[in-house]
C-alpha cells in the first residue's frame, strides 16, 4: 500500500462519517416553538435580577403580576387581579384577586390550593420586609428593581382583606403605582411552595426551580444552551397554544440570524441593524417593526462650565443636524426627538418646537454667551450599541462636525461601557452621550430616573440639571390621580425641559423582532419583553 | 526518581501562585466592576452601592481580597458567581464536560488528517501535493477563527443545510445530563436519533477547533519525518526491499512521531483558549462560552474560578507528562 493510498483512505472515511451524521437538522415538532434569545437567565426568580433576559426567560413565561401591560401597549390590564379600588387620597390601592388561578407543581411541590391573598402579601413581604425568613438567603442577592424603584419609600404596608381582597397602603399618593405593580419585579410568589420547602430543608430550591402562575410551566434548564418548557394546560388566561416552548440561547447575533434562516427557531432577539435589510428580503422571514420606548440623547454637564449656561446648551442644540444623525447613524430607523419621551408614551408634548438646524444663529447665540470664537471641549461617546443608539462612534464624529461649524472644538472620548457609566455617575463628563428604554410605560419612569434632582446623586442624571420648577411638577403629577391632569402637568415639565436644553434629544430608535412566516399571533411587546401566551405554527 | 518527583512538584507551587495572582490582577484591572454591571443607564443610590460593594466584599484594600481569596481557594473553596449565585465549582463541573468533548473530537479531527497529511507531503517532498498540504496548512493555521467559523456556518449549514448552525443537539431531544458528554449520554439513553444530531452537531465546532492544531501537526509531521527519512536505518530498511509502506509506518514514523507528540501535548492549552471563541460562534455551552460572559459581566469569581481551575488541568498534565518522561527517560531524572 502506498502513502498516498493511506491518505486518500482516511479522507473517504472521514468523508463517510460526516456524510453518516451530517443530515439536515430534523423537524422541529409540531407545537414547539423555539426562541433564539440573546443570552442566559442570571437564575429563575423573578425578583432578584433586573436584566430583560432574565425576564423574559422568568417573570414573562411562568409569573404573573396583580396587573399587566396589554401586549404591545403600555396599557395597564387586570392580571392576577380582576379589579381595584383608589383610595380618595390616592394613598390605598385595594386589589381584588381573581379566583380559581391554579400554580403550576414539579416533582418537589404539588399546590393544595388556589392562589390567595396570602400569596400576593407574601410575594411582597419578601422584598421589603426584612423579618421575613426568605428575605434573604444567599450573599449578594438583592431584590435590585425593588430596591431601584425606591419601593420602599413608596409602599407602607400589604395588607390580607380576606382571602381574594389585598389592600397596599402607600406613604404618599403615587400616581405611577399601578404601572409599577405591572412590572416584572411584582411577580406573584406561591407561599405554599416556600413553605414546603422550607419543610424539607431545602428553602432555596424555590428559588432555582420556579413555580408561577404563568402560562407555560418550567421543565428544564440545561447552562448556556436551552431552556424548555411546557404549556400549562391549567393556565387561568387559556392554554397556550403551542405545547412546547424552548429557549436556544445563542449569544451570537449572525449565529442567531443563522438559525433563523434554516428554520432552528422561530423567532430570534436582538437583530444586528446590518443584517436587517437582508432579512427583510428573506421570504421566509417577517420583520416586525415597532417604535421604541425609548430616547439617546447628549446631555450637558450643567454644573461645569460653559454648560451652566442656557444660551450655550440652547446653540449647541441648534447647531446639530439630527435629520442627517438619523439618516447615517439609524439608517432611517427611527424619529428624531424632541422630547426626553417618545411620541408612543401618553402625555408627549407635541406641540413643542424642536431647535431648528440653523448653525448661523448657533454661532451668534455662542458670541452672545460670551463666546464668539466657540471654545473646546470633549464628547463622551458610547462604545456599545444600545436600542436608543446603533452607533455612538458616529453619531460622534457628525456631532463633533456640526459643532465645529460654529468654532466648538470636541475632543471625542470613550471608556469601556461600564467604566463609561462609572465616570458619568461622578460628573466627570462635560457632554456625553446616553440614553433610556422605559420599562413600565409611565412616563414618571423617564423624567425622575433621568432628570429628577434625587438622579443627579444616583447618577442617572447626567446632565445633573436639578430645575426646581420641573422638579416640582414631576413631583406633583406623580401625585395626581388623574390621568389628564398628569399629563398637563408633564406635558408642562417638557416645555421646561426644552427651554433649558439640559439635552440635545437626538432620536427614538425603532425596535425589531425577526420571526418566520409560519410564526402566527405574535406581538411586539411595547416594554421590549418577549410573549409567546398567544402565539401559534401554521405549518 | 523520588526526589526528581518532588522537584517537580514543587516547581507547582509557585505556577499556583503566579497563576491565581495573574488571574486576579487581570479581571480586577479591567475597568468597571460587578455592582456597576447591575445598574445599566439607571442610577444606583450611593447606599445601596455600598451596601453591594460590602456584601461582595469589593470594598477591601485589593492583598486584602487577594489574600483572602487564596485562603478560601487552599480550602476548596471557589467562591459563587456574582450573577448567579451558584458555586463557581458547580458552574465549571457542569460545563467543562462539553469543552472536552469538543476539544476531544478536535484533537482526533486534527490528528487523524495532519497525520497521513505531513507524512504524504514529506514523502512527496517538492511535489504538487507538498506544496498543496503545506499551503493548506499556512492557510489553516493563519485563519481567523471568527471568520472561519462563519464561513462554514454560512456553507454547510445556511447553504447546504448539511449541518445544524450551533448547540450541542437539537432542541427535540432532552437528554437527561448524567456524564454531561453529549454522546455518552444520548448512547446511555439509547436514544441513536439524539445521538447521530450530537454527532452532527460536533462537526463544524470541532473542524473549527482543530484548523490550527491540524495545521501545527500536519508541518511538524512533515519536517519530522524528513529528518528521519534521511537517517541511515531507513536507507538501510530500503535496501533490504522493504515497502514504501513498510519503511514509513514501521521505521520511519514511529521516530519521527515522538516531537510530534509533543507538540500535540503542547496544543492542549491552545485547545482550550480557541475553545473561548469556537463555543461563543457555535453557541457551545462549555467554560469558555461561560468564561467570556463572566469577564463581561465582571463575575470575579467566576473568571478567578474559571481560569484557575483551566491552569490547574494544563499544570497537572504537564506535571503527569514530566513524569513520565522521568520514568521512560532515565537522563531527564539527572537532567
């Protein structure tokens, strides 16, 4: 036998095995729908954590909260709960609970009964009440949207009516409770479960194998690769109708959109923006579009000079081009902004005049303010993508070009992302670029985590512009009851906003959620979040 | 040979240290740190930052923390994942088995073709297939890995649909985890449909991991068996009228073979750092699909945990290899 014989031999054997194994993935069975999600649940409590992929992988298939959003609306709707009540004084929310909603089981825990008002006081006792045995169990867990949220300081006390009647008492009228009782953080517990492991020694295992009220039930979790689980036939909202639901996690965004296009998921998370115009073309391939629940600005540093002056912040505004921002760094994705909150959240004031492009008065406004010749400074740019901003890099480099017209010389400036959020939580910055996707809808979830003076020591205030008038009407319109009046009041916070342009409000980004043909009743969820309760394959 | 053995494992004491410390130094110089990573865009009261700054126990001098870590290391003790909270050790038993078995069937992918490859380029010294084999192998060896790994993606999986585009099996087969080698456990199953979409799954994955090593063994094979295919023995073997086959399996090759496996030993380690960027393309839930998302998300332990635990492998194999050098190689003993 020859050398060249052993080689080609092993080439046709190799050859053989791969041709033996390497068939064309096998269908998918029929009613399971497989999610290409962008990366691994940090665990399976629903209040613990505060990233959307645990959510979506937790809070959004197997809990449900007392109220929710209306899939594709930030429109709150009865949940867990069928009704409530507001106390004249807005301070007591009294909650009536549905009844007959069954929790799923697994081979620990079998539920004896219903969910209750013990449950949802439970559910929340846990988060705030330091007394209570599960509050906290493991070192470095936190209840972090509890704790954001200043929930604390918001909610006196959760008080059992009777068995399906919950009242929560708050310490001052919050007019934005409600939204936030939707959020994922709300999620309702089982105490029975709790309990009974607690019995068995085991406390944690209700932690790490979830038992919600959710329309899908939890079978399995294998680390980084897949997460399966399956229709809960007793779901109080009605069976879904797909019987499997598998989670693919694929960190990768080209791998995801790989597997979307030979059909090893349905729907995938998070596409890249350059593959979408690709995307759009593939026949076997919907690409849902929705507008953001969000804004990417670049805010001034107010406390440093030349920013503390109105007329300064006011010309820069004036002298950047979001039209051609939009086109080049959104691909034409989006809408330009001129508001801190996106036309699709109520109380968007639309009868404000954004700043128009016009960079000769930009400069005259500049020599009014003391300088005629501009002045330099620097420009901290994201160096990530955000759902507010595809491209920090180049929106910087057209701003730092628009400014340089009327003689402001940017230096342009990036840390790596999460130092990048450090220094700005210290006012190092002089303009930087940010932004926000809103997660409950209200629009108190936008002017006081990002514009409230409590934010500027948080450090989600970057401008750190602390106006006693806005202030005071963010404040007073968290207080009102009344939906109009609420929105009075802020659409009057926004035409203080724009007159004081601590930003230069630059575009609310469009959102987008490839899924495949045979993909039927799926909504884009307007909080970002991913819903597969009413979704169906039509082969 | 005692004192050969002890030498040797003393020489691991100060690797351990260098490597924990190395491993600490670099995931605490990165910018950013853990308590940041859970805020995103919002601000975090100053209080509560403290108060998880404290708890991670972030808020101590850095040889404090260092110190403090080794301690709980000498005592077994890994620490848990800051995002997760589960035992850095669980985390990593869990996953590695899938990073063997891929490293594994790259092993055996590049071994069996870089094998007969250098042999036939170094019998065909200057011919059309030597030029072939070694220009493959530059290429081989020169590929970007993310490129490569795209590349066959897009090919075999996108074009031809021959092979599935990433994971480790197909989403219809929930095969319980009891070794956690995906073949070894579908087989256990006796489940062969689960099995064979494991296998297909392996394809690409391993192909891409062992380019390199392919690439390294089949050059090596190649000069190696020059050297020897102009001793004496084999011009001796020739003219006994020994086959050409006879002469290259029995005399020449298993000469030529022995730097040959050394350099497969040294490819191990370059297994396990490509492993990071192969298991990220292919979606491969194995240590460095894992040890990425730690350094991202700034899991101290969990990178601390991961990399100590990978140098402690190559260190121990190493250390088993030195061995048994001793033992085979009187010289080195004295060496």
């Amino acid at each position: 036998m020859r050398i060249t014989n052993v080689v080609s031999r092993t080439s046709l054997a190799c050859a053989v095995a791969l041709a033996a194994f390497a068939a064309a993935p096998a269908a998918l069975a029929k009613g399971t729908l497989v999610y290409c999600s962008e990366g691994s649940p940090e665990g399976f409590q629903p209040q613990f954590f505060s990233t959307g992929t645990t959510f979506d992988a937790v809070s959004v298939p197997m809990f449900n909260r007392l109220v929710q959003f209306d899939t594709g609306t930030t429109d709150v709707v009865p949940a867990l709960a069928t009704s409530w009540t507001v106390s004249p004084d807005s301070k007591a929310y009294t909650f009536k609970l549905r009844k007959g909603v069954k929790f799923h089981s697994n081979a620990q825990f079998r539920p004896t009964r219903d969910m209750n008002a013990d449950d949802v006081v439970f559910s929340w006792s846990r988060m705030a009440d330091d007394a209570n045995p599960f509050h906290r169990m493991t070192a470095g867990q936190t209840f972090a949207y509890f704790d954001d949220m200043g929930m604390k300081n918001i909610v006196d006390k959760v008080e059992k009516v009777d068995d399906y009647t919950v009242r929560y008492t708050l310490k001052r009228a919050e007019a934005p409770f409600l939204a936030d009782m939707a959020m994922d953080f709300a999620s309702i517990l089982s105490k029975e479960y709790f309990d009974a492991m607690q019995k068995k020694g085991t406390p944690n295992a209700a932690d790490v194998f979830p038992i919600g009220t959710g329309p899908f039930e939890f079978v399995s979790y294998q680390k980084d690769a897949t997460i399966r689980y399956k229709a809960f036939d007793a779901y109080w909202g009605g069976r879904p109708k797909i019987d499997n639901l598998v989670f693919s996690i694929t960190r990768d965004a080209t791998t995801r959109y790989a597997k979307l296009k030979t059909g090893e998921c349905h729907v995938m998370a998070f596409p890249k923006p350059a593959d979408l115009a690709e995307m759009q073309k593939d026949p076997a391939i919907d690409v849902l579009r929705k507008e953001g629940l969000n804004i990417g600005y670049i805010a001034f540093n107010v406390e440093k000079k030349p920013f503390d002056q109105k007329l300064v912040r006011q010309a820069l505004n004036m002298a950047v081009d979001k039209e051609a921002i939009l086109k080049a760094v959104y691909q034409g994705q989006g809408q330009v902004a001129k508001n801190p909150i996106p036309p699709i959240l109520w109380s968007y004031n639309d009868a404000i005049k954004d700043y128009p492009y016009d960079p000769a008065k930009a400069k005259a406004m500049l020599a009014q303010a003391g300088y005629p010749n501009g002045f330099e400074t620097e420009l901290w740019y994201l160096p990530v993508t955000r759902p507010y901003n595809p491209d920090g890099k180049r929106m910087a480099e057209l701003v730092q070009a628009d400014w340089e017209k009327i003689g402001v010389k940017a230096k342009l400036i990036t840390y790596e992302w999460a130092e990048y959020r450090k220094r700005s939580k210290t006012g190092e910055q002089s303009a930087m670029m940010f932004g926000w996707s809103g997660d409950n809808g209200d629009p108190d979830n936008f002017f006081v985590p990002l514009l409230g003076c409590e934010a500027v020591k948080g450090g989600g205030n970057v401008a750190r512009w602390c106006d006693k008038r806005f202030e005071d009407l963010v404040v007073k319109a968290a207080q009102t009851p009344d939906k109009a009046a609420r929105a009075k009041l802020y659409g009057e916070a926004q035409v203080i906003f724009k007159e004081e342009a601590p930003w230069i409000t630059i575009a609310h980004s469009v959102r987008f959620d490839p899924i495949r043909r045979e993909v039927r009743g799926y909504k884009m969820d307007a909080t970002a979040h991913h819903y597969f309760t009413h979704v169906d394959i039509v082969k | 040979m005692l004192r050969f053995a002890l030498r040797r494992l003393a020489l691991v004491v100060p690797t351990f240290i260098g490597v924990t410390l190395i491993a600490f130094a670099l995931i605490h110089f990165i910018p950013g740190d853990p308590v940041e990573n859970l805020s995103g865009e919002r601000g975090m009261d100053p209080a509560r930052r403290a108060r998880l700054l404290h708890e991670f126990g972030l808020d101590r001098p850095l040889p404090v923390q260092y110190a403090d870590y080794v301690g709980h290391v000498l005592r077994g003790d890994l620490g848990a994942s800051l995002t997760t909270h589960q035992p850095v050790l669980d985390e990593f038993l869990a996953l590695f088995p899938a990073t063997l078995e891929l490293a594994f069937f790259a092993m055996v992918f590049a071994v069996v073709l870089g094998l007969p490859a250098g042999m036939l380029a170094a019998q065909k010294r200057n011919t059309l297939a030597d030029y072939a084999v070694m220009g493959a192998s530059l290429a081989g060896y020169s590929m970007p890995i993310f490129w490569w790994a795209l590349l066959l993606i897009l090919t075999f999986s996108v074009q031809l649909g021959w092979t599935p585009v990433s994971g480790r099996i197909a989403v219809e087969y929930d095969v319980p985890v009891v070794t956690g080698f995906m073949l070894v456990d579908t087989l256990r199953a006796g489940d062969f449909a689960a099995f064979r979409s494991a296998v297909s799954h392996l394809v690409l994955p391993a192909i891409v991991l062992g380019t390199i090593p392919l690439a390294v063994i089949a050059r090596m094979t190649r000069s190696s068996m020059l050297e020897v295919l102009r001793e004496d023995y084999i011009r001796a073997a020739r003219a006994k009228g020994l086959s050409v086959m006879a002469v290259t399996i029995v005399h020449a090759l298993r000469n030529a073979l022995i730097p040959v496996i050394t350099v497969i030993g040294l490819q191990v380690g370059l297994l396990l750092s490509g492993a990071i960027l192969t298991e990220t393309i292919f979606s491969w839930p194995g240590i460095g699909n894992w040890l990425i998302h730690g350094v991202q998300s700034r899991d101290y332990p969990v990178v601390q945990g991961g990399i100590l635990l990978v140098a402690a492998l190559v260190i121990g194999v190493n250390l088993v290899v030195d061995l048994l050098y001793g033992i085979v190689n009187p010289r080195i003993r004295h060496g």
